[in-house]
C-alpha cells in the first residue's frame, strides 16, 4: 500500500521517527488520502457499486492505506519472456512461482511490490497473484468463482496492515491474506488458494528452464528492482495496524503458515517461526513437509532488492496416498499477521 519512505533500519533508528517520516509516494506519486472509515465517505470516494449493508467486519477496522482506488494498479495485461532471456534478475530476486498443467511463470517481486496484483491464465485457468508488502504475504487465487469470471484490483485499503482487494464485477471488497470476501453481494466466499512457491529466480529456473517470467509493461513506469520499504522487515513494529501483538515472538518475524489445500481459510491454519524452521532445514508441520534452503533475498530489506539479505526459501508439501508429495498452499509472513488473523492459534518457536 503507502511506501513508508524509511530511510534507515529500525534497529539503527527508532521505529518511532522511522514511520514519523514522511509517508513515501504511492503508486500514482498522491499524497496519503484521509482515514476515514465509514461507507458515506467511500462512496464519495468511487465506491458507489459495493453492497456496504453486507459485511463481516466493523467499520473501523478497515483503513485508508494512502493511494485511491486502483491507485497502486494491478497488472491485467501481463506480459512474460522466456526466463533465460531475461538480463535484469540477479540469482537471488525473490519470485513467486506457480506452475499449471505444465504452464510456469515466475512474478517477481521487483514488479509486484509496486503493482501487488497480476491478472492472469496459467495453463488455461484464470488465477490472481497478490503479494501484499506490509505483510509479506504472497498468494495466488483462482479468479472464477461460483462460475463467474472475476478480476481484481486494489482498494487503497488496509485491514489488519493486509491488503484489501476487490473485484470490478461486484466491488465486493476481500482480504487479501484468507481470500475471503469481507464487505458487499459476494459476502463470505471465498477464493481457491492456488499452491506457489516464494522462492529464489534462479531456484525457480532450475525447476522450470523453459519457465516464463513477467517483466513489466512499461520498464520506465516504476523503478522496478527498488524496494521504497527500505529495513521494513527490520522494523520493531508494523505500519499502520493497531491491533494486538502476539506472544513469546517478535511482531517482524517471519513465519511460515500453512493453509489448507485448495480451500484457503475455511480449514485451520498453523504457523511455525522461520527461524526454527532454518536451524534444522526441515519441519513437519502436522501432516505437511516444510524444507528450508537458501539463496533468497528479502524484498524488503535492503534499498535494491537483490541486495536484501538472506531469508532463503520454503518448500512445503504433502504426501498422497501413492506416497507422491504435492505442494501445498503456504505463506511466509510475519508473526502480527498471523496472529491478527488467528488470534488463538499458536505459533511454534521451535
């Protein structure tokens, strides 16, 4: 959402003067747009189609997040070259990576940090890829649903420091982390969780060499490779949520959630620190297989994002019964997230 125009770490200034800085611009270079969080002012603001008498959150949970409607634009005309063309990616740029009845593309969050959606078809099927840089949070979604066809864009809103989406069909309003519908007609459904991966470029092309990656539309339309959350994910706190923190962990650190496959939050969702994770490689996560390895930077570290330092990749599978082990729908986001989401599930530490 807002790109916090943070120009040191929090652990060199306090978070304090690191968020009382000037918001950075958004998307669109506008300034951050009042927090007023009540469906009259909405509607002044473009959102005359949504359904506001149907929701299940209140009000003042949800928040400006700086940019308009569509003022952070998602990619709905996505445009790929072969992965072993490209020039621009270091080895260590992180990717999301999604493969479909033989179909892989690599979204590399060098792009989506400034866009967050990509409106897309792999191998045919119509599906969302969202990250959401306050959370860290990378998923991708099927876009039919109760056989409509829909697409996505960005709100301008946060709930719980998430991404709130929406679709152009009905203006419901969804968030972005459980792919659930939170405010308008399409009230409670909720979108199929697609497994990816949130993995290194060059993991991703040893998987898939005939792979294809996005690459932006315009080059010159962003500065594509920076990271405008500089030390974010080094940050004491998280911006713009006030909700409450979770225990026996630090709010920034980074976990792994597993979802339930292919029915995203309608199942329990467990969480395991990384960095339990990284000290033995693998974890067993009820019946799900996690593997740690490295060769990842944060995007959300270091000014330039290949510069970021080492988080490394999860993996994050399950066996079938013919002993096969399929990936299945995960998350590497910070602990505030989880915790903000499932406030009565635990996270394990070790």
């Amino acid at each position: 959402m807002t790109h916090p125009a943070s120009p040191s770490a929090a652990r060199r200034r306090p978070a304090a003067l690191l968020f009382g800085l000037a918001l950075a611009v958004t998307a669109l270079a506008l300034p951050p747009r009042a927090a007023h969080a009540d469906p009259v002012t909405w509607k002044r603001e473009g959102w005359g189609k949504t359904d506001f008498s149907k929701t299940s959150v209140k009000w003042s949970e949800i928040r400006s997040g700086g940019p308009p409607k569509d003022g952070i634009p998602s990619i709905d005309k996505p445009k790929f070259i072969a992965v072993a063309a490209d020039k621009e990616l270091t080895p260590r740029d992180p990717v999301i990576g999604l493969e479909i009845a033989g179909d892989a593309r690599a979204y590399p969050l060098r792009v989506l940090i400034w866009h967050e959606i990509v409106n897309d078809r792999v191998g045919g099927v119509p599906v969302t890829v969202t990250f959401c840089p306050l959370c860290n949070s990378a998923i991708a979604f099927g876009r039919r649903v109760k056989g409509k066809l829909l697409d996505f864009g960005t709100t301008g809103k946060l709930r719980n420091s998430d991404l709130v989406m929406y679709d152009r069909q009905s203006e419901s309003w969804w968030q972005q982390f459980t792919g659930q519908a939170i405010v308008g007609a399409m009230l409670g459904t909720q979108l199929k969780m697609l497994p990816v991966r949130l993995e290194s470029f060059a993991q991703f092309k040893a998987r898939y060499p005939k792979g294809k990656l996005l690459v932006p539309n315009n080059p010159q339309m962003r500065r594509y490779g920076e990271n405008p959350y500089r030390y974010y994910d080094s940050a004491q706190f998280p911006f713009l949520y006030n909700g409450d923190m979770p225990k026996g962990i630090e709010p920034m650190a980074r976990v792994v959630v597993v979802k339930s496959a292919g029915t995203g939050a309608s199942g329990p969702a467990v969480a395991v620190a990384l960095s339990a994770l990284r000290k033995t490689g693998s974890y067993k996560l009820g019946d799900v297989d996690l593997k740690w390895d490295k060769g990842q930077a944060s995007a959300l570290d270091n000014g330039t994002i290949a510069k970021g330092r080492e988080v490394g990749s999860v993996t994050a599978t399950r066996k079938t019964a013919d002993g096969k082990s399929l990936d299945v729908p995960y998350d590497v986001t910070f602990a505030f997230v989880f915790h903000a989401f499932h406030p009565k599930q635990p996270i394990a530490v070790k």
